[in-house]
C-alpha cells in the first residue's frame, strides 16, 4: 500500500531535515579551508633521516598528500635534541608548516632549560597525537646481586639493597628514561646512580658490559637484546601490559603505584596557523593513524597508533608536563 499524500509530506520533510543535518554535520566535520592547501605542506622534523621521528613522517606523507591534494615534503632541521626544528616550527608564518615532535620537545625542555627559545603552550597548536610506547626496565642476564629466576619484586627488592651501588643508563639528561627512571626511584625507594650516554644502543651495550644495572629501553631494542640471550626483561612501564611486548607484566603489576611512563610522538602546527586549517589537519591526520595500513607501519616502527584529537593531544601534554615537573623539582634535576 502507499501512504496518505499528507504521510508522503511528512516523510519527504523528515528526508529533507536528514539531509541538512547530515551536510551541517559533514561541514562540522570537514571545516572549510578555501584556498588551503595552495602550496605544498611542510613537515619539519627536529631529527635526522631515519630517526624514528623521521620514518613517523614519512609514513604520513604521501597519505596526508593524498588526502590535501598537494604534496608534502619532510624537512629535517637537526640539532639540541629536536629543539632547532620545533622552533623552526614554532616561527613559521607561511600557513603550510607543521612538526612533527617527541614529548620530550612539548613537555621537558622548557622545564629543564628556561632558554629554550619556544614556549610548548603558546607557540604550539596541538594536532594529534600519533603514537605511544612504553619503556621497559632491562638489566643484565646474569646479576650477582639478583637471586636467579627473580622477578620485578624481587629484582626492584635486590636494587633497594644495592643502594647507590647499582647504576643505570640513559640517553641523556632530561630524556623520558632519564625522568622516568627518577620518578621509578621515588615511587619504589631504589637509588641507582643515573649515568647519560650518546643514545640507546651505547646504553645496551654498557649494561651487556657490566657497567649498568639497568636501565629503560625502547620495546623494541629491549626485545631483542632479550631473544638473544643478553638481557632480561622486567616490566614494561605502561600502566597495564602493552601490545608492544605484550609478554612483558607491567611494573604495576609488581605493585609499583602511581607510576605510568610512555614515549610518544605527535603532530603540531605553529599557533598562528588559522584554526580552520588547524581543525581539518587534525581531523586528516587522526584519520590517517587509524587508518589500518598506517596502523599497521607504525606498529612496525615500534608505536601503538593513536590518531587522537587536538584536545586529546593537549590534554596529554598538559598530564606529562605537570607529572616532569613534578619529578624534576623533587628530584633536583637539572640541565647539564
């Protein structure tokens, strides 16, 4: 049966009132940019090529291109920890630059160095937050201060012991494993005695020497040094188990409290860019992470993909900035 003619206008006035608020909704969604991009967008990374910073960008470009209609080319300025390219970034007037950042640039280094020459809050718009990672607390096979077959209360008890006989390595002052070792110290009573190297790998090979006792590694180079038989694994240092090394317990599974450590990475632009383009990056650009390819890649390079909102960025930032803060004050750390 068809319907009454007044039930056909009911139902063409509901279709109509659906439309609108659909296109209401895809313009919400998709804010309009005319004119933008008009030249091709800039990603800036503070990092060399192949750094792990470099490969996250690199993985967006040619989707986020694709995407904008324009290509995308990644620029690495190097130097002062990422430093030199966040403020290239925070500088840029041109409307079509972005960065692409470690915590480290938006939460750290204004707190340990008031000379940093950008502000992370004011100069900065948050985008997304692109991926995460835990650390894993690694130490040598073969220990003598370590009953055999220990695990993280009883290797976290044998380091309250050794007192500040025990060291561990890091990649430097004011590194996420840097605060984040002191904040594990003052949440569990150790004193290992922080001694910085180059990067990672010399950290490894240090603790494979005997010179360290232990240290936070990436997943990824913790893994590996642990297939082969050289180091020993003791708790990742998310707040529950990561899908990183998903064999690995948490540290608060050992009973460590109010302890959560990650590294991230995270796309900004500078504050100057209109919010217009701001919000259709950040839409883009979530989409992108999630998307199951890039998904896929990131995993890859060591990341549990995120793809948040600007609002989720800022709240991370805000979170980590107020917990390093918290440690660098009550630890009394300072910049070298």
């Amino acid at each position: 049966m068809f319907p009454h003619p007044l039930a056909r206008r009911g139902l063409l006035a509901l279709a109509l009132a659906s439309a609108c608020g659909a296109a209401m909704a895809q313009k919400d969604a998709a804010p309009a940019t005319p004119g933008w991009p008009a030249k091709p967008l800039r990603i800036i990374v503070g990092f060399p090529p192949g750094s792990s910073p470099d490969l996250t960008a690199r993985t967006f470009s040619e989707p986020l291109s694709q995407a904008l209609g324009q290509p995308v080319v990644v620029e690495n300025k190097v130097g002062a920890g990422g430093n030199i390219g966040a403020d290239a970034v925070a500088k840029a007037q041109d409307g079509h630059t972005i960065g692409l950042f470690i915590n480290g640039n938006l939460t750290i280094a204004k707190l340990l160095n008031a000379h940093v020459p950008y502000d992370p809050v004011k100069d900065f718009a948050p985008l997304s937050l692109i991926g995460v990672s835990p650390l894993v607390l690694t130490a040598p096979v073969n220990q003598p201060d370590v009953p055999a077959g220990a695990d993280a209360r009883a290797f976290l008890q044998a380091a309250r012991t050794a007192g500040d006989r025990w060291s561990y390595g890091t990649p430097g002052v004011g590194t996420v494993g840097h605060l984040g070792t002191e904040l594990l110290k003052a949440r569990t009573g150790i004193a290992p005695v922080h001694v910085p190297y180059p990067g990672y790998p010399q950290v490894a090979t240090a603790m494979l020497g005997g010179q360290l006792q232990m240290a936070l590694l990436p997943p990824a180079l913790a893994q590996a040094q642990a297939r082969a038989g050289k180091l020993r694994l003791i708790g990742v240092t998310s707040a529950g188990r990561s899908t990183l090394a998903p064999e690995v317990p948490s540290l608060a599974e050992a009973g460590v409290r109010d302890f959560q450590l990650e590294i991230w990475n995270a796309f900004a632009a500078p504050a100057s860019m209109p919010a217009p383009v701001r919000a259709r990056l950040s839409r883009v650009i979530g989409e992108i992470a999630r998307s199951p390819e890039v998904r896929a890649k990131l995993f890859q390079q060591g990341w549990q993909a995120i793809g948040s909102s600007a609002e989720g960025l800022a709240n991370r930032i805000q979170a980590d900035t107020a917990t390093m803060s918290r440690v660098i004050r009550e630890q009394g750390i300072r910049a070298e």
